[in-house]
C-alpha cells in the first residue's frame, strides 16, 4: 500500500487537520532565498494544483502505467484499561500502486491491492495461529489482504471510503486540496490524520466473539519525509519518502475478545522507493510470494468497493463458535 492505508497507504483529512490546513501561514521557497523550497520552483504547495501533482508523485507514478510499492513495518500492542501496554506482534506489508487518468481530464485514479503479513516479534516468522495473551486462547490469524483500496486524487479533498456503505456520511463540499507543509532541513514535511466512526461490518448478534460493537472507531495517523529537491524536480515522477504510520483500531476481529475494553495500537515505519528486500523482513516477503502472489502486483483497472480489512473479514470468515463453558 502507498500507506496512504491509507490514505496506505485513504479518505480526507479530519476536521481538525483541515482547519490547520486552511490556516497554513504562506511557505517560504527557501530559507536562503535559493534552491528547491515549498513554493517552487516545480510546484507550488500552497496551491491546490501543487498539491495534487505532489500527492500523486508520493503515493504513485506519474509515468502511467508503471507500478510503484509503498511499504511499512512495526508492531501492533494491546491497550487495556488499568495496565501498561503489551506489544503483540510484527505488522508487515506493503501496497501496490498505478495510476490512471481520471476521466474528468483533472487529476488521477489511483488503483492500489495491500497486503499486510503478522508476524512473531522474535523469529520474524509469519503466525497463522497466535496464543491471545488476554484469553490463553489458541485463534486462527487472518492477515491483511485489501483488492482493491482506491482513490481519487484531484485538486480537492476527497471524502473517506464509504466502505460498501457502511460510512455512509454526507460527502463534504468540495474543499481545495492544500495540506499542512512544512519544511525540517532538507526535507517537505506532511502529517495526516483521519478519523472514522462508522456502523461495523460486524454486528455483535452475528459476530460476538469477533464485534467489538455495533460501530467501528478507527483512526490512523501518516507522517512523510520528502527530499524537497525530489519535490522540485519534474524528472522524479516517483518520489522516494520515508516517515510513520500508526493505527488505533478495535481489537482484531481474530482475536476473539467480543466487547472487552480495549483496542490495538498499530505503529510502523513507512516509505516509498525503496527496494522491498532492503526494508522487510525476508521471511515476510516469502511469505507473500507464496500465499498471495497476486498482491506483488497493483491493479490495472478501477473496480469497486473499496474495503478495509475488517469489512473483508465479515465477507470472507464466519463466526467462531461460541464458548462451552
């Protein structure tokens, strides 16, 4: 996933980002008044066009047709009430990208497939049964496979994914895209949030060993590092960036903790541009090329809907059996 996941790798900015957005002061080119800045001298980050040729360089490749990974890896913990968090296991995986013209002659498509492996904190080997620490209880694991998860990428922000209906908010007016810059050194900083509350794919009367309530709360947090002479530079239609990204999210439906008090707490490393062997872990990556080689592979075509992991898992699991007791 470019992790715009969302943007990885997606949807619009919270409320709270767009107001700090909208009051962005104007960005300096250059602190010594020379060489690549904020505002030029390719693109200028305090205009909406800026922006979208930017966001599209981050997260795709704006030679058409090629392919472009965006990767992550870090561990997910368990947050509970009343005792300190407890680090569970190795997040790692990877989006892969294309983009496409958008049929309005403005902007582009962005066609992405995500594939995100669990695995054992000390081996690095991929789990497919895990010993939930909460529950001493011996669950399947079900990785992360998302085909699709889409986007548009114009020059205004783009409402989140209605995730087959279920976020079935009222789409905001149209918004100019210019997001919250910054500049560290030699560096274009960008931080994203999003916030979403939305009626879950997993109802607790179908699902309660799984649901953790009849909404999902979810949030997830990006931070991008941009070489500012990558920005500047109309040669580089792909821009290599490296920062973090982090995930606050109901415990995993596999899990099987139902309603208890809690969530998982995602947080990763992320980039783009760089070879995959050089920043996952090997026996991730085997992993992949054998349980899902189609995912080494981005899309070639626009399809919907777009769903997030927990929404796929109430397509393609059923329910754990209740608990004799």
């Amino acid at each position: 996933m470019e992790l715009d996941r969302r943007e990885i790798l997606l949807g619009g900015l919270s409320t709270l980002a767009l107001t700090a957005a909208a009051a962005q002061p104007a960005l300096a080119a250059s602190s010594s008044g020379t060489g690549p800045g904020l505002t030029g001298p390719y693109v200028d980050l305090t205009t909406p066009r800026g922006n979208m040729i930017t966001m599209a360089r981050l997260v795709g490749d704006l030679d058409i047709g090629k392919q472009r990974a965006g990767w992550y890896n870090g561990y997910v913990s368990g947050v509970r009430p009343d005792e300190p968090l407890r680090d569970l296991f190795g997040f790692a995986g990877f989006g892969m990208t294309r983009l496409i013209p958008h049929e309005s002659g403005t902007g582009y498509r962005k066609v992405l497939r995500e594939v995100g492996i669990y695995y054992d904190l000390k081996s690095q080997e991929p789990i497919e049964e895990y010993l939930n620490p909460y529950t001493n209880e011996r669950v399947k694991v079900v990785h992360v496979a998302n085909d699709p998860f889409n986007q548009v990428i114009q020059e205004f922000l783009q409402p989140p994914p209605s995730y087959g209906g279920l976020n079935a908010s009222a789409p905001p007016p149209k918004v100019p895209m210019i997001l919250p810059w910054g500049r560290v050194g030699q560096y274009a900083r960008l931080e994203r949030h999003i916030h979403l509350y939305y009626k879950s794919a997993l109802q607790p009367d179908k699902w309660p060993r799984e649901s953790a309530g009849n909404m999902t709360r979810v949030s997830e947090f990006f931070t991008f590092f941009i070489e500012l002479a990558d920005v500047q530079n109309p040669k580089v239609t792909a821009m290599p960036f490296h920062g973090t990204w982090s995930r606050v999210t109901p415990w995993l439906p596999w899990m099987l903790m139902g309603q208890a008090a809690g969530h998982c707490q995602y947080m990763t490393y992320q980039g783009g541009g760089q070879s995959l062997e050089e920043v996952l872990p090997r026996k991730v990556l085997d992993f992949v090329e054998k349980k899902y080689p189609l995912y080494l592979n981005a899309p070639d075509k626009w399809v919907e809907p777009s769903l997030s992991s927990l929404e796929r898992y109430a397509l393609e699991q059923t329910p754990a059996p209740a608990i004799v007791r």
